[in-house]
C-alpha cells in the first residue's frame, strides 16, 4: 500500500470512528482494527484535540510502588499502580465517556 493510500485508509477510519458516535475502542473491536495503530492515526491527525493523549500526572508520594488514584463525578473512581497499561487507561476512559460518565 502506498503512503498516500494509506494515510487516507486512517484519515477515513478516524473520521468514520467520529461520525459513529463510538468510543474509540468499541469502534476498533467493531472494526477489527488495532487500537494502538488507530489512536496513532487520530493523534497525528488531530494533534490538538482533547482526546489526542493523556494529560501529564504528577506522584505526589514518594512511595516507589505507589500509583494514581483518579475521582470523578458520581462517586466513580479509578485506581492505577505505578506501571499500568496506557491502553487499557484509554479504553475505559473511553468506555465511561460512552456512558456520560
């Protein structure tokens, strides 16, 4: 696949995926398509957007084991030990922003 086309097979999978009304990781699992190699692609094409990437997190402890504990809305909240896997943050992420949360 050439360059061009390629680029243009992610340009309509990103648009597709944002027309759908999905979260990222249900359009990939409905799709069949790589999660990592899809956010790759809506990065480099929307840099900017809110849901380009993960916001920096700073340990406020200096425990070595210690991880992050993120509260929101109506009583939810996540808990991460220190190296946790980026992705699965994402699809939840993406999961509760499906469900209004």
């Amino acid at each position: 696949m050439s360059k061009e086309a390629r680029v243009s097979y992610w340009r309509t999978l990103v648009e597709k995926q944002a027309e759908s009304g999905q979260s990222g990781a249900a359009f990939c699992k409905a799709q069949n398509v790589n999660p990592q190699r899809f956010y790759f692609w809506r990065r480099r094409f929307h840099p900017d957007s809110p849901d380009a990437g993960f916001i920096r997190l700073l340990p406020t402890s200096k425990t070595p084991c210690s991880g992050i504990r993120i509260i929101l809305d109506h009583g939810i909240s996540i808990e991460l030990d220190r190296g946790f896997d980026a992705l699965t943050l994402r699809e939840v992420i993406d999961a509760l922003r499906s469900m209004g949360g």
